[in-house]
C-alpha cells in the first residue's frame, strides 16, 4: 500500500515541476527557482535529475546549494516566542 501512495508522490512532484518549469521558463531562460530544486532534493534526486526536470544545466542547478541567502536569517533579529 505504501508503493502505491510513493509512487503517487512521485507523479505528483513531477506535474509541480513541469508546472513550475514552464511558468519560471516564461520569466527567464536562465533562473532556476532554488526552492522547488531544494525540494526536489529532499526527495532524493540528483542534479542531473532535477535539471532535466527544469529543462536547464546542472550548473543552473548547483546554484542552489549552499546557505540560505533570503529570509530574515540576515536580519539579524530576535526569534518570536509561541
């Protein structure tokens, strides 16, 4: 049962990139939207993988790696309490 809900995943994940591939194609040839590559990460493929996904180079790719360099970790602000 669980290879069923896997493999649903997958194709699910591949609709989004094809999905996503296409709109950020339509923005840039050149601009690889870093969380979807970071996602696809977590999911457990390769470079070559995900840049076949996008339709771009690995080297578009491995642009992502590395420390996160949006947010407020630069911020330099206090952590809110809950």
């Amino acid at each position: 049962m669980h290879g069923i809900y896997r493999k649903l995943g997958i194709i699910a994940v591949m609709g989004t990139l094809a999905i996503a591939g296409a709109g950020c194609s339509a923005l840039s040839a050149s601009h690889v939207d870093c969380n979807v590559v970071k996602l696809q990460e977590q999911a457990g493929r390769s470079d070559a993988e995900i840049a076949s996904a996008l339709g771009t180079s690995e080297a578009a790719v491995a642009s992502c790696h590395g420390p996160e360099t949006s947010g407020n970790s630069t911020a330099g602000g206090a952590g809110a309490s809950y």
